[in-house]
C-alpha cells in the first residue's frame, strides 16, 4: 500500500514515534480548501513499522465523508507540560481489514463505538508526507522530514479504501 520510503530519515521517524507514542490523543484537521475546515480530537491506535499512523473512525463522521472528497489531513500533536509539538501532514485512506481492526481494539473504544462488529466502526491510514518539531530554543518549526513523492495504488476498486 505505501511505497513511501521513511527510512531515509530514521532520527525523525524516530522522534515522531516518540512522542506519538507518548500521548495518544491528537487533533486532526480535514476539508483542508475550506474556512473553517474541519478538526476533531483523534486517538492514534498505532504507528506501524512504516510509520503510517492508524485510527478507528466511524462511517457517519464528517472526518470519515471530509477524507472520501480530498484525503489530505494535517494532525496536531502538543504537549504543553515538555513543551513538545508536532504537526504532521499526510494523506489518510480508508481501510478495510478485519485483522487490523482486531489488532488495534481495545475496551477503551466502547466510549465511541458499540464495538468490534459495529457497523460504523472502520479504520483510516495516515501516511505522512512531512513532518514539522517545534524547537524551543530556537522558536521554529524544524522538518523531521519530506517524504517523497510516490506513485501509490489502491488495490481495491472502491475509491478511497485499500482492502489489506
């Protein structure tokens, strides 16, 4: 599914990995050619080996319907108590995977959804495009890194899912 190679700047990946890993709960913005364009609060299940981030997302959301018209997102990740912040961009595809979903659950999900079989219950992917650090001691965003541009296909024939 991404053939993005990340790699090339492992410290960065890294970093990111870090304080993902740290605090879960993110904010995520969509519609990205509107004002006001969209934002909600997101829980980051997983940063795979890839680094594409991974989220469970309900059919009937805006997010879910923003990502079938334009697949751009831009997530931000702060931390005031280490004064730690994150901006991501990326591109976010729905994903159809009954192994993922069970994977990634955990009871904590019952907040939002009625559970694993919930109709509405799916998962997106957020492949990262950039990624910026905030450094406070020089007061500018720093590039983790710029992944670059690649020809990614969807293996499925529905636009806008990948079945894995």
């Amino acid at each position: 599914m991404n053939k993005r190679n990340y790699m090339k700047n492992e410290e960065g990946l890294r970093k990111v990995r870090t304080l993902i890993d740290e605090q879960k709960t993110v904010m995520m913005a969509s519609n990205l050619n509107t004002i006001p364009f969209s934002v909600c609060p997101m829980t980051v299940q997983q940063m795979d080996e890839k680094g594409d981030l991974w989220f469970f997302v309900s059919k009937d959301s805006g997010l879910f319907m923003d990502i079938e018209e334009d697949n751009r997102v831009q997530i931000i990740y702060n931390d005031d108590n280490k004064q730690q912040y994150l901006s991501i961009f990326g591109n976010a595809t729905h994903i159809i995977s009954e192994q993922k979903k069970e994977e990634l659950w955990n009871h904590h999900l019952l907040n939002w959804f009625e559970g694993k079989e919930d109709p509405d219950l799916t998962l997106i992917s957020v492949n990262m495009e950039n990624a910026f650090f905030w450094d406070n001691e020089n007061s500018k965003l720093v590039p983790f890194f710029n992944a670059e541009e690649s020809n990614v296909s969807s293996s499925s024939g529905e636009k806008g899912f990948v079945n894995l």
